[in-house]
C-alpha cells in the first residue's frame, strides 16, 4: 500500500519550498532557476515512484502504470539534464530528450481499448517510436542526433509551439480513450491521464509564454509546481483496479476504432516521417520506410498467427463444450438431448431412404429398491456397468445407446427391421444377466432389464412422436408381465396404422 499521508506532506513540502524559492530569490535568476528544477526534479520522482508502485499491484494494467512511470521518469531524466548542462548547447543536447520524453506517452495512447497487449508488441512500438523520433527531430532540425551534423537554429518561440503542438495530441489521444474504455478500470486510468496532461500542458504553457515575455521573471515556475503537485494528488487517490477477474465489458464504436487503428499507428506515423526525411537524407528514409513497412508485417503475422490460434482453441472448446452438453456426466453415455436430436435425424434419414427404423426404451428393474437399500453411490455404480453392458451389446457404429433419464435407457437402431431389433434387445438382457450385480426385488435376485422395442416401416409422419409412444407402450407390456422381458411392436404408418406384437423372454 501506498503511505499517501506522508508523500501528500512531502508534495506540500515540495511545492513550499520551490514557490518560497522563485518568489525569494527574483533577484537571482541563476540560483531561483536552480532550486525550482531541484522542486520540479522531487515532484517528478514521486509521480515516477507512485506509478511504479501501482505496475506492482495492478491487475489488468501493467502496461498502461508502467508506461506513466517511465513517462514521468523521463521527464525526471530531462529535469537532470537540464540542472547539469546549463549552456548554449542545452538546445541542441536536450531537445532529443525531450523528444524522448513523448515516447511513453505516445505509446499509451497507442494501446488497445480492453484488449491484451502482447508484450512482443511493445518492443516492436518502442523500436519504431525511437526511430520515429529520432527521423522527426532530423526533419525539424535537419540535423541527426548524435552525428555531427550542425542543426538549423530554431527560435525558443517554435521550441514552445512544438512541443504544445505535441502535448495537444497526447491529449487527444487520452482523451479517445477516455471515451472509447471499455470499462472502469480503463476509464479511470485514461481519465487520470487526460486530467495529468493537461495540467502538464497548462503549466508548461504558463511559464513559457511569461519567459518569453520576461525571461529574468523567476515566478514563472509557480504554475509548473501547482500543476506537478496537484498531478501528485490526483495520481495518489486513483481507484484502485477491480481485483480478479476482468470488470464488466462494454463495447462500442469508439473502442472498435482505437483498436483497429492503434496496430497501425506506430507503422504510419514511421512511414509517414521516412517519406519526409528522404528527401534530405535518402539512407535514413529508406531505412525509416523498410522498418515501418517490415515490423507491421512481423506484427500483422503474429495478429493472424494468434487469431488462428485462438481460433483453434475456441473450436476445441465448443466441441467440447458440445461433447459435455450431450454425454450424461454419469454413465459416459449419450444423454436424452442427444438422443432426441440424433432419433430426429434417423427419422428424417429413414424418410428419404425408406430403410426401417428400431427404437428401443429400456428399463432397469427395481432399481429406486436396490438404491435405497445399498445408497447413491452403490446405485451410481449400478448404473454404470448396466450402461456398458448395454454399450457393448451394440456392435455397429451407427447404433445409439443413451441414458433417458434417471433409470431409463434407449437405443437408436437406424436401418434395423424388427427381428434384428430383438436380436440386439436379446443381447442386451443376456449382457445385464451376466453382471451378476445382486438386486434382491427382481425375481432372480440380479440385475435385470425391461424393454419396449418400436420398430417403423413406413415414414409418413413429420416426427417419431409415435414411434417413441409405442415403444413405451410396448415398455408397459412388459413391465405388466413380469418384468425381465422385451416387448416388441411394429408400426406401418400409412394406410394401415395397426401394431404388430411379439414378446420375448429371458429368466435365469
């Protein structure tokens, strides 16, 4: 946890001390000058230090507290560079710098709204910013850093217009994000932003229009310490961040135009500058222009790459989730849903084929009886074996074994005539009968099955309504006679609608 009470004293302390400093020294504007960058150094290193302390505890915004840390890093790096090279030559030193100091902040603004961003990514924008910078400052200056190059002389008047003109789009790219978070942690993250920048931008404005207009004034620093201070405060009483899972995702327009521009920002912007500074120095366009062009294609294949690959693994888990939502958790069998959509489609088959149609309804015998005796996890186990034995019974692929509900199984038999149907219900008996799994209620003291079999002839109806009614009347005839028993109906639906009635037997 951050100690908020001591570092709001320090911030006070610092903001006393730097106005008592300008305001006390007016006659010295070396030494005033000094000590306020001295003020503007501690407000800069608390704001770095907070913004370090917030990447260690954030859940979903690292990237965003790590980029303002090292934004106000470095502008603490700046402020230091300023105090030690106080010369003619600070403009041409430091304004690289300076330059430098927007990289953070332009790749801020340059995130994805709610979504992840590859750490891969980072360094691919922070490679392409660099150059972006460094090609824009030979544009304005027509001069390379760090060559020997003699840049043009710029007045401090265009110094202010163009790092307001760089502060202006750094508040507009918050201020888009503002708008376009997709939800409150994001929100509250870019609206910090949008309030820090603009109190930066509104400081910085203040006291470079009054030194332009005096430059011996030493008050002009005032509005940088109240807005550096203010930004202290505002930074410390952030919300914290929604702990665990994601908040709440809202999506809008605003959010699908951040994201589909933000890939490509970094890429144009380099592109864009390559373009410019050809003309004046055709090797560092070049490469400006083969960078910009190479990174968007490795970032554009790792994007398709990583969209395949999530692509894949959602395929995986919908066939999964659609295995789970079609197997009974208990047997491993189908489940009555499954078995319901899989006897539509036979029907709908058998339709078109005219081949014959058995369905099978099976019934464990007294099995609530042995479930109470023995208790739930005898029963499950109970059901288990029946449900394989009756797995095993079937030895053709297309054959269906299911679990109709709590006692209850079925059998879907595509392309099967009634003699074969009581073929395989045979089977089945002689299958459960050799489990041996004792059942003291049945008439031979083992576990034993009831069956009802359906079998159609001809499909004229639209749906097998009547085909499963009949197989569980034929399932009520053989419960009514005795149990341990298949009944057999077949069905010729059309001209004649009657039943055809065999019976079968199997006692120990």
């Amino acid at each position: 946890m951050i100690k908020s009470r001591g570092i709001t004293y320090f911030a006070v302390l610092t903001l006393l001390f730097g106005c008592i400093s300008v305001v006390a020294l007016r006659g010295n504007m070396p030494l005033a000058s000094g000590l306020f960058t001295l003020a503007y150094l501690a407000d800069a290193a608390v704001e770095s230090w907070i913004a370090f302390t917030r990447v260690r505890s954030s859940s979903h915004l690292k990237t965003h507290w790590a980029l303002l840390a090292a934004a106000t890093g470095a502008n603490l790096v700046v402020a230091i560079v300023a105090l030690l090279v106080r010369s003619a030559v600070f403009i041409t030193f430091t304004s690289f710098f300076i330059f430098c100091t927007y990289i953070p902040l332009f790749l801020l603004i340059s995130l994805p709204a709610g979504r992840r961003y590859f750490h891969q990514f980072f360094w691919i924008d922070l490679g392409q910013v660099i150059m972006a910078m460094y090609v824009g400052y030979a544009i304005l200056f027509q001069a390379r850093p760090f060559t020997h190059d003699t840049p043009i002389g710029i007045t401090g008047i265009a110094l202010f217009h163009l790092f307001l003109v760089a502060d202006l789009i750094t508040i507009a790219g918050a201020l888009l994000h503002l708008f376009a978070a997709v939800n409150k942690d994001e929100m509250h993250f870019f609206r910090l932003i949008f309030f820090v920048i603009t109190l930066g931008t509104a400081g910085s404005y203040l006291h470079n229009v009054l030194l332009l207009r005096n430059p011996k004034e030493t008050l002009t620093g005032i509005p940088v310490l109240l807005a550096g201070f203010v930004s202290i405060l505002l930074i410390l009483q952030s919300p914290e961040e929604t702990i665990g899972e994601l908040p709440t995702q809202r999506k809008g327009l605003m959010a699908d135009l951040v994201n589909i521009a933000s890939p490509a920002l970094p890429s144009a912007v380099l592109l864009t500058l390559g373009i410019i500074v050809e003309t004046r120095y055709q090797s560092l366009g070049r490469t400006a222009i083969i960078t910009a062009f190479v990174l968007f294609v490795v970032r554009a294949t790792f994007y398709h790459r990583s969209f395949e690959a999530l692509h894949r693994d959602l395929e995986g888990a919908r066939a999964e989730l659609e295995h789970l939502s079609y197997t009974d958790g208990l047997t491993g069998v189908v489940n009555r849903r499954a078995l319901e959509k899989a006897l539509c489609s036979e029907w709908e088959h058998c339709i078109r084929s005219g081949s014959p149609l058995s369905f099978i309804l099976i019934d464990v015998d007294f099995f609530k009886q042995a479930n109470d005796r023995h208790g739930h996890q005898a029963g499950d186990e109970y059901l288990i074996a029946i449900a394989e034995a009756l797995r095993a019974s079937l030895h053709r692929s297309i054959d269906i074994i299911g679990r109709y509900g709590g006692d209850e199984f079925a059998a879907i038999l595509p392309s099967t005539d009634a003699g074969a149907a009581e073929i395989v219900a045979e089977r089945m008996c002689h299958g459960v009968r050799q489990l041996r799994i004792e059942n003291s209620a049945t008439t031979t003291g083992f576990a034993t099955i009831s069956m009802g079999i359906a079998t159609c002839l001809t499909f004229m109806e639209p749906t097998p309504a009547l085909l499963l009614h009949t197989a569980d009347a034929a399932l009520y005839d053989a419960k009514r006679s005795g149990r341990n028993c298949w009944r057999s109906r077949s069905l010729a639906l059309g001209g004649n609608s009657g039943s055809d009635e065999k019976s079968g037997l199997q006692r120990v």
